[in-house]
C-alpha cells in the first residue's frame, strides 16, 4: 500500500496514510508483522517500509534507505 501522508507530532509519526486510508504507527506496525507491505515513492522508485526499535524497544516505522529516524516517512505531507 503507497503511504502518501503523515500525521506528526514534532519527529514522531502518529498516523500513516493513503489513498482512502489511514493507520496508527502501532497498527501498520502490526500489519507488517501480519506480511502486509507498505512502500512511498522517491525518485520514481518505491522504497519499502520497515519496522525498527528505539533503545528503549519503541517500535516504529522508517523506510529502508533511512539511517535511524524515518526521515523519508518526515518528508511527506501532512
């Protein structure tokens, strides 16, 4: 599914979606778990999203290009 927006609160994103849609981060979270897969679009080319942890074992979504903090997911509209 082509994630198109964020719903932000400063660098910490509390809602993902699309076209007709929109999940908290803890449900796509579990929706990757479940196989689904997410993507946004950079360049022309689709970048997939990924689960990662905090320190303090946070779970949160970022692309795969991104380093630690879910710039790519930042980037988007709001």
């Amino acid at each position: 599914m082509e994630v198109r927006e964020v719903e932000r609160v400063q660098d910490w994103i509390k809602k993902i979606g699309g076209a007709g849609w929109h999940l908290s981060q803890a449900e796509a979270v579990a929706r990757l778990k479940a196989g689904d897969r997410f993507y946004i679009v950079r360049g022309g080319q689709l970048v997939f999203l990924e689960i990662a942890s905090s320190p303090d074992g946070a779970e949160y979504l970022k692309s795969r290009d991104d380093q630690v903090l879910p710039q790519s997911l930042l980037r988007l509209r709001s």
